[in-house]
C-alpha cells in the first residue's frame, strides 16, 4: 500500500472474518510510516473483545497498533 488509509476510516482486521465485521470493528486514529516493506502502521480504536461484533457491551475503547497488511478497510456506507 502506498498512501495510508485516512484518520476515520472504519477498517476490520484479517482475523475479524465474521459477516457483521464487514461494516468494521475500529475506526483509524493516526497512520505512521510507511515501513520499510512499503506497508503503514494504525493506530485504531477498537473493540474491547477482539472476537466480538461492536455494541453497548463491547465498546470502542481500546488504542492499538495493527499493521496496513491486516488491515481492511469497511466498504463506503450508502
């Protein structure tokens, strides 16, 4: 990836496969990079519990870091 996804960008990783994940499960705060093999580092608010779909008792409270290679953008809303 050569330009970093947008700060806002709702986006889900690989390894949220589920249906309801598609519509993402973090929302991308800052972008870092790029690295040496071209990918970017987000950082993202996500859910609480990795394996769960957000909502009221799995909020978007937690900052981590995921790499642009894990990370999918949710289709455009609409």
């Amino acid at each position: 990836m050569t330009t970093p996804l947008p700060v806002g960008t709702r986006v889900r990783h690989y390894g949220q496969q589920w249906p309801a994940a598609r519509s993402g499960t973090a929302t991308v705060l800052e972008a870092k990079g790029p690295c040496s093999d071209g990918s970017w580092e987000y950082r993202v608010l996500a859910t609480q519990d990795f394996a769960r779909s957000p909502g009221p008792d799995n909020p978007e409270t937690r900052e981590t870091w995921w790499n642009s290679t894990a990370t999918i953008p949710a289709p455009a809303a609409g």
